[in-house]
C-alpha cells in the first residue's frame, strides 16, 4: 500500500509511524502544510487532504476518575464525556490538562496520536470507525496524518470500540 512511504518513515519517522512501521501494518502518510490560524486541526486536516470530516479522527485526552484516557472520535462531531467514561468502566470524566496530556503522550497538542505514545494510555476508538475501510489519524505532529484501518488502529492500540462521539 505504502511501501515508499514505511521506508522513509523508518528512518526519520515519528513515534506513531515507527510504531505502524514495526508493527509491520499498511498505511499511508499525508503531508500538508499546517496553517496556524486554522480554528481546528482536524477540520483542517479534513480539508488539506480531501477526505470527508467522518473519515478523519481527532484523538483528545481526558481525566476518567484520575486516570488519562485516550478517546479516537470523527473530527466532524464531539466528544461524549459521559459515553468515554462508561466505556472504560468509569464514571467521571473531564478533558485532560492540555500540559499533561503533551506530558504523558509526547506529543504537541494538534499533533497527538493514539500511535507510539511515550506513556501506553487507555484508549476508546469511535464505534462509527468501523463503517469505514481506511480512517485517518494524527500522525504525531501536525499537518501528518496517517491513513490505516480501523481494525489496525483498534489492535495497535489495544482500543475498545464504543459509541463515544456525537
């Protein structure tokens, strides 16, 4: 699928596409130039790459009962805070510490992955993922995006399906 772009990646890759790459998983990498003005990351992503809004997924960090928590949601829609908890067993839960959330998964805001975190967080993907064939996601910083199958994602990242966005 994207044997050109793995051989790069490799070499000088991010976390995420190391990850992917180790991982012996197909995907491909898209590269925009990242306008800083833009309102959203993933809104712009969405737009730079052509790709319809419920195909690209936003990954958010969040506080579930004191525990970070990773949630994969369409960037076209929002994040359930109640739903995310309930996924995961919880009953709180509250967006994470912007500082903390870059803290713990070694990536810059705008640019975090679900994919080669410093520190493996709990992680709930969409249900709505697997209505599609290939989803996007941050590839570790932004204006990269890595494109793979819900179900590459869902096993890499040890995520449990659940309907967390609206």
């Amino acid at each position: 699928m994207a044997k050109k772009a793995k051989r790069q990646q490799q070499s000088g890759g991010t976390p995420a596409t190391v990850a992917l790459t180790t991982a012996g998983v197909d995907y491909t990498v898209h590269a925009y130039e990242h306008d800083p003005a833009h309102p959203s990351y993933g809104e712009e992503a969405a737009e730079a790459m052509g790709v319809s809004p419920d195909r690209v997924f936003k990954t958010l960090v969040a506080d579930v009962d004191g525990t970070l928590t990773v949630a994969v949601v369409p960037v076209a829609g929002s994040l359930d805070l109640k739903a995310l908890a309930s996924a995961v067993g919880g009953k709180r839960a509250a967006m994470a510490d912007p500082t903390l959330a870059e803290r713990t998964t070694g990536y810059v805001r705008g640019g975090i992955s679900p994919l080669g975190q410093r520190r493996k967080l709990p992680t709930v993907l969409d249900a709505s993922a697997s209505s599609h064939a290939t989803i996007c996601v941050s590839a570790g910083r932004r204006g990269l995006e890595v494109e793979l199958s819900p179900d590459a994602l869902a096993k890499l990242t040890n995520a449990v399906l659940a309907p967390i966005g609206r």
